[in-house]
C-alpha cells in the first residue's frame, strides 16, 4: 500500500540550532504535503503546508522543501527554541485526494535549553 | 469559533464490551476523519467521511469497527467486543472544501480496555 516513510524517529538539539525532518512517499499522484505539530497530550496541529506546484515554502523559522522527482519532502527548523519540542507528523494525500492523508510514524524533538 | 470536539475525553472499558465514541466536526466541514494514535505511535487511518458520498474504509482494522456520520455533521465510531490491543487515542479531525486538505483534529478520547 501507499507509504510514508519519516526520519529520524527521534532527534535532540541545542537551543538556537537547526532541526531537519525528512520524509518518503510512495504515490506519486500525492500533491499536498503537510506538517503537524503534537504537543504532549495534545492534539495535532497544522504548522505548514505545501502543494506540489512550488518547491519551497517559509513561514518565519520554519520551512518545508519538497523535491517531487525523488519523491522527498523535508521540514526545517532554524533557531530552535524550547518550545519547539513536540512530536512532528509528515503526511502526504492518498492517490491526490481532497482528504484522505497518510501519516508519517513522527519524530520526536526535543530541544535543550 | 468552536472546533472539532470529542466526547467522551476519557473511556474506560472491560473486554468484550461495546463502546461508542461522538465526534462533533466544525460546523459546515463536509469531510470527516477518525484515526487511531496509539501510545507513542503515529496517527493510523481508520475511516473517512465526504459529504453524501460512500465513505473510505480503507482502515478499518477489522469488522468490530464501524462508524456512521448522521446528517453530514456528527459521527460515532463504534468498537463492538473490544478487546485489550484496542486501547488507544482516538482522534477524529473535519476539513472543509474552501481550506482543502487542511484537518482539523479534536482532543481525542482516549479509550482503556481492561
């Protein structure tokens, strides 16, 4: 079935550093690429998103690439702060859907004052 | 305004049981989801509602589960002889056709199989 594959599981950085996240998808019909934050014990959270006609999108610190050719999409963020710990979600659309996401398994920030 | 909400929060269950869990979508969101998070893990697809249209199974476990969206607003999940591997949060999220894609998840119930 279709997939989505997201490293690293799990990822430690020091406060003011840059954090990458990347992500795998199988469907090559996939067109929109989102990220969601998870706070513990909270719910998912949209904190960027890009569609498959730009290659690039930046909202303040973070920023999403995607690279449709090798079927790999990445979230970056600079300047980290404490509050950036949280798990983040990779998701692409099952077969260029309206709706229907695949999730990635998440990665688990954790940034050290 | 009010987002998606989840009732009931927390569910406690004996094996075997039955259990019905609400889903509340933003008001005039035509699509609806439930997925499944189980501790520490990723978000599992289960089920997927469209406006009139036949819904998306696809992720179903098995056929103790099943849901239902009455009158295109509120949905209920239902887990009928539950049993101990279904222990997990239960997250439901709404979309609507003018934000495409975008979901909207709710607090979630978190369900406990003794």
């Amino acid at each position: 079935g279709e997939n989505v594959e997201q490293h690293p599981s799990t990822l430690s950085v020091q406060e003011g550093d840059s954090a990458v996240i990347k992500c795998t998808y199988s469907d090559s019909a996939s067109n929109y690429f989102p990220w969601y934050k998870q706070e513990l014990g909270k719910r998912p959270q949209l904190i960027i998103d890009i569609r498959s006609n730009v290659g690039e999108k930046k909202d303040q610190r973070i920023a999403v690439t995607l690279n449709k050719t090798a079927k790999h999409f990445s979230l970056h963020i600079t300047e980290t702060q404490p509050e950036d710990s949280a798990v983040y979600f990779c998701a692409s659309n099952y077969g260029g859907s309206q709706g229907n996401l695949i999730f990635g398994k998440g990665t688990k920030l954790s940034v050290k004052p | 305004g009010a987002g998606v909400s989840q009732s009931p929060s927390n569910k406690v269950t004996e094996k075997g049981k039955d259990v019905e869990l609400r889903c509340d979508p933003i008001s005039g969101h035509t699509a609806l989801y439930w997925y499944r998070q189980s501790l520490g893990q990723g978000l599992e697809f289960l089920i997927y509602f469209q406006g009139n249209s036949a819904p998306d199974k696809s992720g179903l476990p098995s056929d103790r589960f099943s849901a239902e969206r009455t009158g295109g607003s509120v949905s209920t999940l239902t887990i009928q002889r539950t049993q101990q591997e279904d222990s997990a949060v239960y997250l439901c999220a709404s979309s609507s056709d003018r934000t495409r894609n975008e979901q909207f998840f709710g607090p979630g119930t978190r369900l406990t199989v003794l």
